[in-house]
C-alpha cells in the first residue's frame, strides 16, 4: 500500500470518511439493493478530441492485415515486362546498393508473376484473376501501387505499419484513435483485435505489443477477441457466482479504487475502474456479438462462413457486428502469406480464403449504409522481391507494395501510383506509411500535424515528423 495512503487514512478519518465511500455504498445497498450492482451502461466514453477541426467522412476504421507480407506482384500489380524477363538475370541498375533482405549478396534472377491477370470495373482495371470476388466491387477500391515502408522484417515491419516507428514502446494507431475520438459503444472496447491463420501453416506470431496503448494511457490498448471458442478467456463467471453478486464485486472494488485515487492522483487507477467495468459489461455483450448463428442464412452465404469457425471470413461478419455496435477501430490479422517458397500455391490458397470475404465486407456495409463512414484499409507490412527465392517463392521488400482502401471518402474506381516495369520500386506518387496515416486521420476529422501526445519532452505523433502528406488525389 501507498505509505502517504496509511498517513492519510488513519482510523478515525477512515470511519469519519465512510460516509462518502464504502460506508454510503453499504448503506446504500441495504436501502436499495441494486445500488451494488456494477454501473449501467453509458454512452461511449469521449476522446481528448472535444471538436474537429476538420470535416470528418468516417467514424470507423476497419484494417485487414496480411500478416506476413502479400506479393503485389501476384495479387494487384500486373507486370507483363517481368513475365518476359522471367528467368533472365535481374538487371544490377536495379539493386545496385539496395536494401535486400534473404537475397543479399545472391544472384538475382527475375521471377515473373505466377497467375494471370484480368480486366475488372468500369475502368477496366487488371487485378489477379485469383480475385474475382474483389474484382467484382472494384469501383468502390481505390488500389494504392506506390506504398513503401521503412521496414524489412516481420515485427518492425509490422510495428511501423501499425505505429509509424520501429521502436517498441510506440502506441498502435487504433490507441491513438481512441484515445482522440473514444468509443460509440457502451459495453465494447474502442478498439478490438481478430486474427486468424490460413491453410498454408506460416503460423508466425503476431506479438501483442501491435496494438498496444504505448505510452498513452493503458485503457487505449486493443482488446483480443477470440474468432473460435471463448471469445475472451475468463471472461465467464466461476459456477455459484451470479451476474448480480459479480456486478457488487465490481461496485465495491471500484469504490475502493476511487478512494485510493482520490489520495494519490493516479490515471491508470482510473484506468483500472473503467477496465473493471468495462469486462463486467462485455460479460453480457461478447457472447451475444460473436454468436453468429443469429445472421441471416443469405448473409452467411454472403461472407462464406459458418459460426464459429473462426476463419478470415467469420471475423469479416464479426467486424461488421463490431462497426455496427460503436467499435471505433477494428482490426483484422490473416497470417500465413510469407511466401519465401511456393507462391504459386500459397497465393491460390491465400485467395480462396479472402477473396470472397472482402468483398462480402464491402457489399454488406454499402447494403445497410454504413461503407461510406467506414474506412476500409487492406494492407500487408511490405511488398515481396520481383528476384526468385529458391526458385519459386519471393523475398520481403519493402520498395514497392500495393494496398487497398475503400469507403470513408475514398474515391473508388481509381489506381494511384505505380511502380517500375519490374515492380521493384515505387516511381510514381510514390507513398509511404505515414501519408497511410496521415490520410487515415483526416478522414476520421482529425487534422494528423496537431495530434500529439507529450512524450519525453517531444511532441510525438501517429504521422511522425518526417513531412506525412494527406493523399488528397483518392479522396472524395
């Protein structure tokens, strides 16, 4: 215990504070019993953002993430020069002095596209043929051809993408959305994780720090949500123990926690009883979220899912559950396309497990009108090599990668930027992760130069400080 706690609260202060604390509470439980119980749900709570200074044209954001890195090459990106060069040395103008990751110091040989592409929208844009189901909602995608990262390697390359540096310790962008627009929802966190893994067995970790809180305040961080079996663990009351006497667990540990806070001034105190009601709530609301027996026959066929199967497309049909209850930033992580080996296989299986299921996101947000405040971002953490791996898979490289977004005041129908005819490298409106960023919180209102957050004596920011610029060519 604090020791200035035991200085304050002597005996006599203790019994003559009691009431206003835990005294009051009793008294009050004997008058009216259901004053014990943990505290009704609220409206969301409110970010530090009071007012925006800009126009916002989402409310929500909901990020797919191919961990492991997706080959643009075989997925958005068509490049028949690479298919001719196929097999020929990769040309050194090319890779002289660059980055590479496996391949460094190997002999590079061009390695073309392993599927074909086809024609899709009213602009008749080439996409992967693997696609269809993609293909089939084009004109609301915009297709990003230009995207470059810092990062080389899985866990930097994912925390750049999902925190703007490679240093651990840096809050996730849904903490810092969050923590500046709070939640719509009452009895679900503002921010929540699902992940799933595909057939291919690449089941490479995706650490927790991803979506951390930082040094924000703790309450930011995202919440896990299990896709298959228990949605959170221990989420559950132990057998003989009621939702009543639970909800006077809480009330009373809450009273105590607001007492200890009243002497020592500390906000993850605060934290700590927001939290405690927050699981008391979710209790109720998680179960009923994540059972996805209750949708529609046509929305199931939709998405291509069964409940509970925790699969990519599941955790789709469970996002659009989440934007609809008032869930601020929902992000999804599908693992398994490190494709070092095998890329013509595992691009295949990769499609056959989300192609269908973005495009069922896509259509059932548009159908109960809600695309056009929801902010769709598909994105891996970096690009793959246009240089053979082994002979038939591809390298990280983080040059040239392609990403999607679609809804928010995102202008659909359109391809921004592109790369060289070798997709090597990003030559044209070239963009990098921190205008991702940038362009992500003008849409949600907020203007990315002034959003900050003291952090040891700088001014840090989501966008950084290396000069983020908003993509304003794809936005409505």
């Amino acid at each position: 215990m604090n020791p200035n706690l035991l200085t304050e609260l002597t005996r006599r202060a203790f019994l003559g504070r009691t009431t206003q604390g835990v005294g009051a509470l009793a008294l009050s439980s004997l008058l009216r019993p259901s004053a014990l119980q943990a505290s009704a749900p609220q409206p969301g709570a409110r970010g530090v953002l009071d007012s925006l200074p800009l126009r916002p044209k989402a409310k929500r954001v909901i990020w797919l993430t191919m961990a492991g890195g997706p080959s643009h090459l075989e997925t958005f990106d068509p490049k028949p020069k690479l298919a001719e060069m196929n097999g020929q040395p990769m040309p050194e103008s090319f890779t002289k002095g660059q980055q590479l990751a496996q391949l460094q110091g190997q002999k590079l040989m061009c390695f073309g596209p392993q599927h074909p592409f086809a024609k899709f929208g009213k602009s008749d844009t080439e996409i992967c043929a693997l696609f269809p189901h993609i293909g089939s909602v084009l004109d609301d995608i915009c297709l990003v051809r230009s995207m470059t990262t810092d990062a080389i390697n899985h866990d930097p390359a994912h925390m750049f993408m999902n925190t703007g540096s490679q240093i651990a310790g840096r809050p996730s962008m849904g903490s810092w959305i969050t923590y500046g627009l709070g939640s719509e929802s009452s009895d679900l966190p503002g921010f929540v994780v699902l992940t799933s893994l595909g057939r291919g067995g690449q089941n490479q970790p995706i650490a927790a720090r991803q979506w951390s809180s930082g040094f924000l305040p703790s309450k930011y961080q995202g919440v896990q949500l299990r896709g298959k079996g228990e949605a959170v663990l221990y989420l559950g009351n132990p057998g003989g123990v009621t939702r009543e006497r639970q909800g006077a667990d809480v009330a009373a540990i809450n009273a105590l926690n607001r007492q200890h806070d009243a002497f020592v001034h500390d906000p993850e105190i605060a934290t700590r009883i927001a939290q405690y009601e927050m699981a008391f709530q979710m209790q109720a609301s998680v179960p009923e979220l994540m059972d996805l027996s209750s949708e529609s026959a046509g929305t199931l066929e939709l998405y291509g899912c069964k409940p509970g199967d925790g699969s990519f497309a599941s955790n789709c049909l469970s996002a659009r559950r989440l934007a609809e209850r008032g869930v601020r930033f929902i992000q999804l992580y599908h693992k398994d396309w490190d494709h070092h080996g095998g890329v013509k296989d595992g691009i295949k299986l990769k499609a056959e497990e989300i192609d269908r299921a973005c495009m069922a996101l896509i259509t059932d947000l548009k159908q109960r009108g809600m695309l056009e405040d929801t902010l769709i971002v598909w994105a891996g953490e970096f690009g793959r090599t246009p240089m053979s791996q082994g002979g038939n898979g591809r390298d990280h490289h983080n040059k040239a990668m392609t990403i999607w977004m679609a809804g928010g005041g995102i202008r659909g129908g359109m391809v921004y930027g592109a790369t060289d005819d070798l997709g090597y490298a990003a030559v044209e409106n070239v963009t990098t992760v921190h205008d991702l960023h940038a362009t992500m919180l003008q849409q949600l209102g907020i203007a990315h130069q002034q959003f900050s957050f003291k952090f040891q004596g700088l001014d840090a920011r989501l966008s950084g400080v290396e000069g983020a610029k908003v993509i304003k060519a794809i936005l409505t």
